[in-house]
C-alpha cells in the first residue's frame, strides 16, 4: 500500500502530461491510502480545471462520480484529531500550506510513525521535500 496525495491523484482521473506515471505508479500497487479530505480536494481541482478552461465543466462533474468510485476502492485516514496534531508540526517545521500538512500529517497517521521504507506519491515539489525529511520514500524521485 502507498500513500497518495491528490496532486498524484488527478492524472488518474483526468488526462494529464503526467497520467502514464501515475498509471504506471497505479499498476505497480494498486493498494491506495488517502487522506479523509482528499474528495474535496480532487473536486477542487476538478472545478480549477474547468474554471481555467483545461476540461469540459461538463467533463469535470462527470468525472465527480470517477471520484466516488476510485476512493470507494481506497484506505482511508479518517483520524482527524491525531491528523490535525501532526500538521500543527509539520507546519511548524516545513515551509507547507495547511491543506499539504494536512496530507502530510494523513501519511504519518498511515505510517504509524514510522515512514521508513513507506512511499508517498505526490507531484507537489515542497509536500515532497517536506515527506522526504520526514523519513517517506517519496515517488517521483
């Protein structure tokens, strides 16, 4: 199982320069853990995607319901207290905005605190510095 955070996850659903990775990232280990918030977060990006003209709206809602289906098929981090807790930190100690903490502290809960050998998958270059000194093996290199 990996982690995934939602930047890595929006090739999968939408046709991106970067969507061979992800797929190949998928096919490798199909076993996905999110953060609770990560449906918000897809459909936000989904809407940008649209308001900027890169899909369809009627493209981007459609692809709201390959949302649902594609995180019905994922662990979930629904631990929001001890999630809340290690963004605090990482805030504190990585240069994030609060949604990546928020990632970030998902992945540590997912870890049980221990990232060691653990990968992240994300295609935000800070949320991977910051994964990368917190101990994760982070993919893309």
């Amino acid at each position: 199982m990996r982690f995934w955070d939602t930047s890595a996850l929006v090739p999968l659903l939408v046709t991106q320069g970067t969507s061979p990775q992800t797929d190949e990232w998928l096919a490798e280990d199909g076993d996905i853990a999110v953060w609770t918030l990560t449906a918000i977060e897809l459909t936000s990006a989904l809407m940008l995607l649209a308001r900027e003209g890169a899909i369809r709206e009627r493209d981007a809602h459609e692809t709201e319901v390959r949302i649902d289906e594609l995180l019905r098929s994922c662990h979930t981090i629904v631990d929001v207290e001890a999630v809340k807790s290690q963004a605090r930190r990482l805030l504190r100690v990585h240069p994030l905005r609060a949604a990546d903490a928020l990632q970030l502290g998902a992945a540590w809960e997912w870890a049980a605190g221990r990232p060691a050998n653990r990968i992240v998958h994300t295609l935000d270059a800070r949320l991977a510095v910051a994964a990368r000194r917190e101990g994760f093996r982070v993919i893309p290199d």
